[in-house]
C-alpha cells in the first residue's frame, strides 16, 4: 500500500456531532441532576407541569440517551470507518442531512414530552410523527456507514475490523427494534395507540427496552471501544479472535434478555426463566470483552500515570464488567423478588450509564478533538479534574441507589407478627430521602464534570482556529 497517499477524510460533519454531543451531555446530565433534586425537595417542581418529576425524567432519558449517546455513536462512527477503510464518506452531504434533521429531532421531541405528548414506552416516548422521522434518519446513518463500507479499495483493505462489525450490528438490530416497537395507529397529530394490546405489548416493548441497553449503549460503545482503546493505548487489540466471538455472542444473546423485566408480571413464567437463564450465560462473552480491552494495556499500564483520557477509557471498562455482572444477577427471579420496582434498578442502569456509556465517550471524545483539530487539549490538568468529578460522582450515584433500593425491598416485603405490612409506602419514601440527596449530590458532580468538559473543548477549539488563522510569517 502506498502510505504516501493517505486519503483525504471528511471531518466537518464529525466536528459537529461531536461538540453537539458534549452540548448535549451537559444538557442531559443538567435535566438529571434537576429531576434527581426533585425526589429529594419535591418543591423543586415549582408547580410548573412542564418540569415536573414525571416530563423531567423522561426529558433527561431521551437527552442523555439518543441526543448524547446518539450523536457520539453518530461521531464515532462517521470518524472510524473513514479510518479504518481508508476512505472518505460514501456520502457527505447525507452525512451532513443526517446529523441536522437527527438534532432537529431529538430536540422536537424533548419539546413534545415537556408538553405531555408521549407514548408512554420506556426509551420510545416520541409519538408517531416524530418516531417516523427518527426512523428514517437512522436508516440514512446505517445506509451511509453501508456504503462507505462498501466502497473501500478491497485490495488494500479486504478486511473489515471488529469496531464496524458492532457498529453495523448496533444499527440494523436498533432499526427493527424500534420500528416494530413503535408500530401504533395514529388517532390524531400527536396522540396514537400502539397496534399490540395487554401483555404482547409489555413483552414487545420491553423486547425493544432491553435492547436499546442492549445494542445502542452497548454494542454501539463496544465499537468505540475496539476503536479508541487500542489507538489511545497505542497497541493493538489483546485478543482480536476474542473480538469476534464477543460480537457474535452478543448479536445472538442479547435478543433473548427483555423478559427478564417482566418476572412476576402476567407475562408467561417460561419466558421470564428464559430470560434469566440467558442473561446470566451473557456475563461470559461480557467480561470477555471488558478483559479484552483491559489486557490490551498488558505491559503498558505505567501510561495510566500521564495519559487521563485512557484513564476514561479503562475504567469504563471496569464499569461494564460490573454492570453486565449485576444485571444478569438481578435477573434472576429470587434477587429479582426482591429488587423489582426499587432503586437498586435505577443504580444499576447507571452503573452502566454514566460508568461505562458516558466514560468510553467521554474518552473517545477527547481523543477525536485532538485529531481533528490537529491540537493538544487546552489543558489536560482540567482532564484529570473531569475524571475525578465523574468518577466520584458516579460513585456516589450509584452507591446511594444501591442502599436505597435493598432498603426499598426489604421494607416494602416487612411483616409484623399479625401478618401485616411492617411500613406504609410513605415511610419508605421517608426513608430514602437521604439516599436520594446523596443522589443529586452525586449527579451534580458528574454535570460539573461534563460542563468542564465543554469549556475545556470550547477554550481548545479557539485555540487551534487562532493558530490556524495565524499569518505564516515570510521567510529569507
């Protein structure tokens, strides 16, 4: 291959996702910290109806989800393939479409919930006008990463590595998932009623629920992950062979684990034991990955030290081996006696937000400011300051919800000697109000963190257009 002629890539869409996913993570993880704040001071509503707890959550689902999680798998995948396959965008101009209509989009749809128009399904709020062009917008993403796949120089490149593989199998299982999910029969402009009734409904939306963790925040950030962890580390994967095998094994369990949601529910039993039994064999091909990623530091790990973007990167890594452990574990219907319907549920499914999602962003992120802006950061000192405040924060969050929700548990299940509920619903809530002030203190470091973030990118772009607006000099 000829080195000199290195292509010519198409940056200025990735530019653009990729401060528009940081403006986005500050957002979301604002709207979080407000609504967290709330369940600990409910006055905090104001008694406005478009903040309230119950369109603040779901706002704050929906930006941290598809605005920021969409937007650096949008980043991410746009950036990797171009380098990987050793060609520009099969389409710019789609590119370009993709991300405007994409942000138009998600911030119609946080106006829309703040209004109360939704569907009522977890993680598919957006009624049907605005699930359809969110549909459509998503499969002009899959059809450009396709094609620009497609028209690489297969002499020089015949192969094509791990991180598109699970890039392409995040989009085509979230494009069927979510339009299946989304099927309704429209009464009016923003009003429909979904076209499955009673428990086929649960089960098909929580076929879609569980794999929007599934496929969009977890095969998707595996991508980044197969990516940016060996070019941060600057070694090659630990184990490319167990690269694949985890991508098979997750393409064909993770379809299986949405009933573990629906334990003790009208759902048939057989499918809720299912459900548990699959998800626990997940935790094998899971931590296989995470070790992948890990030992891929092997010899290297003094780099920890200096490099704070890495640093991102690895303890991710540890987050989503914690997660993919607790999750499987909750799964199983004894512990999911017990944890059902708690916080213990809100800990875990931010373990692996803000642990594991938010962090390998947060460092694939970096990594491609530097790169594109052809710069160093700003200031790496504010880097390690970010790190800190996420960590701790996610820490605190997590923590707190995982007391709160056994507490949870254990109360509401609490029989005196007369057969009787030992507590009332209201003094468990009472109960947990420490908890959920350890909650918002927690989600606020981590909001503080993501607005360091952006000043850090924001100072770091001004500097690299001063310097290349700067005159060259003439010279003898």
């Amino acid at each position: 291959m000829d080195t000199t002629a290195k292509p010519q890539y198409d940056n200025g869409v990735v530019k653009y996702l990729t401060v528009g996913a940081i403006v986005f993570l500050v957002l979301g993880t604002f709207l979080g910290t407000f609504a967290a704040s709330q369940l600990a001071w409910p006055a905090l509503n104001f008694d406005i109806a478009e903040i309230t707890f119950a369109r603040l959550r779901v706002m704050h689902t929906n930006t941290v989800i598809f605005a920021f999680g969409g937007m650096t798998l949008m980043a991410t995948a746009f950036y990797t393939v171009q380098r990987t396959n050793g060609v520009k965008l099969w389409s710019n101009s789609m590119a370009w479409w993709t991300a405007i209509l994409f942000t138009i989009g998600l911030l119609a749809t946080v106006v829309t919930i703040s209004l109360g128009m939704t569907t009522g399904k977890e993680y598919h709020e957006q009624e049907w006008p605005l699930a359809i062009a969110i549909a459509v917008v998503w499969t002009m993403y899959t059809f450009n990463f396709v094609m620009t796949i497609a028209s690489r120089n297969k002499e020089t490149h015949s192969h094509v590595y791990v991180s598109n593989w699970f890039f392409l199998g995040m989009m085509i299982a979230i494009t069927y998932l979510y339009v299946v999910n989304g099927l309704a029969i429209p009464v009016s402009l923003f009003r429909s009623y979904s076209m499955f009734a009673g428990v086929q409904d649960a089960m098909i939306q929580w076929w879609w629920g569980h794999n929007a963790v599934g496929f969009f925040l977890t095969a998707g950030f595996l991508a980044i992950m197969y990516y940016f962890v060996p070019k941060q580390a600057q070694r090659p994967i630990y184990s490319y062979r167990l690269s694949v095998i985890h991508f098979w094994a997750l393409m064909f369990g993770y379809v299986w684990l949405g009933a573990h949601h629906l334990q003790y529910t009208a759902l048939p039993d057989w499918t809720g034991s299912l459900g548990a039994v699959i998800s626990l064999a997940m935790i094998i091909p899971s931590w296989g990955g995470a070790l992948n990623g890990m030992l891929t530091l092997s010899g290297a790990w003094d780099r920890l030290r200096t490099d704070y973007i890495l640093r991102f990167l690895i303890i991710s890594l540890a987050f989503y081996a914690m997660s993919t452990f607790e999750g499987p574990v909750m799964a199983a219907k004894t512990v999911n006696a017990l944890s059902h319907y708690t916080d213990w549920t809100v800990g875990h499914v931010h373990s692996g937000a803000l642990g594991w999602v938010a962090m390998v962003s947060i460092g694939a992120l970096y990594h491609m400011v530097m790169k594109l802006w052809k710069t160093e950061m700003y200031s790496m000192q504010l880097i390690n300051f970010h790190f800190w405040l996420a960590t701790i924060g996610t820490v605190f969050y997590i923590v707190a919800m995982w007391v709160s929700g056994i507490m949870q548990g254990l109360m509401w299940r609490a029989y005196d000697e007369y057969g009787t509920l030992a507590y009332t619903f209201a003094e468990s809530v009472a109960a947990m109000h420490p908890y959920y002030a350890m909650r918002a203190f927690g989600g606020l470091l981590f909001f503080t963190g993501a607005a360091v973030m952006l000043y850090n990118v924001v100072m770091t772009i001004r500097m690299a257009n001063a310097r290349a607006s700067k005159p060259v000099e003439a010279t003898a």
